[in-house]
C-alpha cells in the first residue's frame, strides 16, 4: 500500500511539469501569473486536498454546471482544478438518484418535523424511468433536499479533504514508524 501511495505521488508530481509546459505554449499563457498565484495546477498536498474537497461539493450540483463551479470553487479555495474536475465524477446516471435519497433523508435530520420520502410510484405511474419523471420526483424531493444537498455536499468535501491528506501522509507515517521501530527494537 506504502508503494503505491507514493508511487501515486510521484505520478502526481511528475504532472506539474508538463502542465507547465502545457499553459506556456497555449492561450493560457496570458493567465499564467493568475493561475500559478491561484495553484490551480500544483500537485502538492493541500491544492490536491482543496480541489478534491471543491469536486466533491460541486459534484452534487446538477448536469452541466458541476465543472464550471468546480473551477470557479478551486480558484476561490486555490485547490487544484484537475483534482476537482475528476473529483465530481463521482455522480452519474446510476449515483444520483441514490445520492439525492441521502441527500432528503439528511435535510429531514436537519428539518423539524416528519419528512417522507415520496414514492417514485407516486410520480411515475407505472414505474417508467424517464427524465420528466425524475424530473418530477426531484420536485417532490422538496425543502428537505434543498437543506440535505448542501449537507451532503459539505460532508462529502470534508471527507474527500482527509482522504487526500491521510492518502498523502501515510507513507510518511509508516516511515515513521518504522523508524522509531527500529530504535526501539
């Protein structure tokens, strides 16, 4: 597991140079100074941890918008918009609509009251699978999904932010301990 982790962070740091090259040879040369003050592109520790965090909040956001706020998420935060862009695919066709569920149950936990998750027999007579009817579903999904998707959002960028970090220590940490095994021992 030690090798790979670091396998992976030199795979990740061998990145930086070409992406590098890439923004001087390109229209992005112009905005070089802006996007290496942003570090939009470094693949060190916290722009990686910061720009996973950004995908996995914007992730949630519908369709077409999930990578233009993404972008927009990293160069506030200053994480990297590779990490980012990558980080929101963690939703597709057959993540959604379960993660929409979390979503509603969690609103209904932040919510006074009783909220009810409505039946998808309720708004697709005869159980079809259609965008109208998802559509419609999400509509029913009501305030308890506008609470729980923010929630969940923040939860799962919380989560992808101490994943990159523990990912990217560990080999350290196990270095470390190994040592000190080896002192002791």
């Amino acid at each position: 597991m030690s090798q790979t982790l670091c396998s992976l962070r030199r795979w990740l740091r061998g990145l930086e140079p070409k992406a590098r090259t890439y923004l001087e040879r390109s229209w992005l040369a112009q905005f070089q100074p802006w996007l290496e003050q942003r570090a939009l592109f470094r693949f060190q520790r916290q722009p990686l941890a910061r720009g996973v965090a950004a995908g996995m909040f914007c992730g949630l956001i519908p369709g077409p918008l999930q990578i233009p706020g993404t972008l927009l998420v990293c160069a506030w935060l200053r994480g990297n918009i590779v990490a980012g862009g990558v980080a929101t695919f963690y939703t597709n066709p057959l993540t959604t609509v379960p993660l929409y569920a979390l979503a509603f149950y969690l609103g209904a936990l932040v919510m006074p009251g009783e909220q009810v998750l409505p039946a998808w027999g309720s708004v697709a007579p005869g159980g079809d699978l259609s965008v109208q009817a998802l559509a419609t579903w999400v509509q029913a999904l009501g305030t308890p999904l506008l609470v729980g998707l923010p929630t969940l959002g923040l939860l799962l960028a919380v989560l992808g932010y101490a994943t990159v970090q523990l990912l990217w220590l560990a080999p350290a940490l196990q270095r470390k301990r190994r040592l000190a095994r080896s002192r002791w021992g």
